[in-house]
C-alpha cells in the first residue's frame, strides 16, 4: 500500500476512481457528476487543489481532494471534498487512514483548519464536529445543515472560525450543497 500525493498526470485517474465508486453507490448520473467535479478541482491552476491518493499493487484504490475554503481572517483552512474509497477495499480502514494521512501533511504545510460536508457518522470518527452556520455560514444553503462539520488542526480552536465561507468555483454550485 502505497499513500501520497497525487501528480496532475494523474488526474484522469483520480477521476475515473470518483466516477467508478459514485456510480457504485448513488448510480451512473451522480457518478459522472463527482468524476467531472473532481477532473475540474485537480485542472483549474487558479485555484490549486491538493490530491492524496493510495495505491495497492499501482492500482488506485482511493483518494481525497483538498482546495481552499477562503474565511474572513488569516486562517488556511481547506475543504475536504470528495472523497473515494473504491467499492471492494471499503469498510477495510482505508478511509480513515487516507484521511489521517492527508490531515499530518495539510497540518505540516500549516493548515489551521479541515472543513467538509458530509456524513458525520464517518468523519465523527476522524475529530470532525458540527459547525454552526451563524458561526461560519457555507458557501451555499445546505440541505443537510448537519453534515457541515470541521476539525481543528494542531492548536488551533473551533472559535477562530467565523464569518462566511467561500470554496472553489467548481463546488460552488447549489448541487453540492
Ligand atoms: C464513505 C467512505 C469514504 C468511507 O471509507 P471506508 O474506507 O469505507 O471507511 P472506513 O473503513 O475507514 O471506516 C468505516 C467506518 O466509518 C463509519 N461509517 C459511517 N458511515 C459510513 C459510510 N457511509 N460508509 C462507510 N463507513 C461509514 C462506520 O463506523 C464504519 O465502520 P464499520 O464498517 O465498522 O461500521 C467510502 O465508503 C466511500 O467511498 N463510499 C462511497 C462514496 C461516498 O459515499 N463518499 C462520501 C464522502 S464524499
């Protein structure tokens, strides 16, 4: 196994393992939709996204997209989203181990903060916590409001983050939300 950063050779690959799993899971046309999202967050340079991936036998088996989530203050906060784990090496650790691999690099590079909105029961497992939306309101109304969770990185607190959030043009589309 074989966990680290994805090169922007890659791209087509990190795609095609979104569409794949999303496919798996939610059907066909939310799985081209996740494989296009994560193809246009890896391909757009103004606004770079850092992908982690794991290889098993130089197969790609899972991966995790990070881009920036711009706060009203001097914070580096990022937003996880999407994330994969291909169908047969699910419910195996390899989710959770990505993501903990992912979050030492981001805290090195000196993120203050991870953001995303999704299952609270997976990532409750993770460190991540409701976020109010007085508290920091989502770039988009949330049909879900209590998938929208962070986590802290190193000594920062929950209380830092404040205002409203604004994400990379690709996730700013109501879809997502
Ligand atoms: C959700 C997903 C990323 C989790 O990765 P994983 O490798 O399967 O998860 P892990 O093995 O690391 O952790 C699994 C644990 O998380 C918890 N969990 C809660 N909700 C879960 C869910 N929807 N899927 C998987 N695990 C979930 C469970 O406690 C589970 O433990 P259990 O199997 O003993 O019940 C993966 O299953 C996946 O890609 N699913 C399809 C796509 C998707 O839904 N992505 C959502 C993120 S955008």
């Amino acid at each position: 196994m074989n966990t680290r950063q994805a090169e922007p050779q890659e791209t087509a690959a990190v795609a095609q393992l979104f569409t794949a799993t999303f496919t798996a899971s939610e059907g066909a046309s939310e799985g081209k939709q996740i494989g296009d999202l994560a193809h246009r967050l890896m391909s757009t340079p103004d606004e770079p996204a850092i992908c982690f991936g794991t290889w098993q036998d130089q197969q790609l088996t899972a991966a995790v997209i990070f881009t920036e989530l711009r706060v009203a203050h001097p914070l580096q906060v990022m937003l996880l989203s999407p994330l994969a784990v291909a169908p047969n090496w699910q419910r195996q650790g390899n989710g959770q181990a990505l993501v903990k691999h992912s979050m030492d690099i981001l805290q090195e590079q000196g993120v203050s903060h991870l953001v995303t909105y999704g299952d609270p029961a997976f990532y409750s497992k993770l460190g991540f916590t409701p976020i109010r939306e007085h508290q920091l309101k989502a770039p988009q109304p949330l049909s879900y409001p209590r998938g929208w969770i962070a986590r802290p990185l190193s000594e920062h607190g929950f209380d830092e983050l404040k205002g409203t959030a604004s994400c990379a043009s690709a996730l700013d589309d109501p879809q997502y939300w």
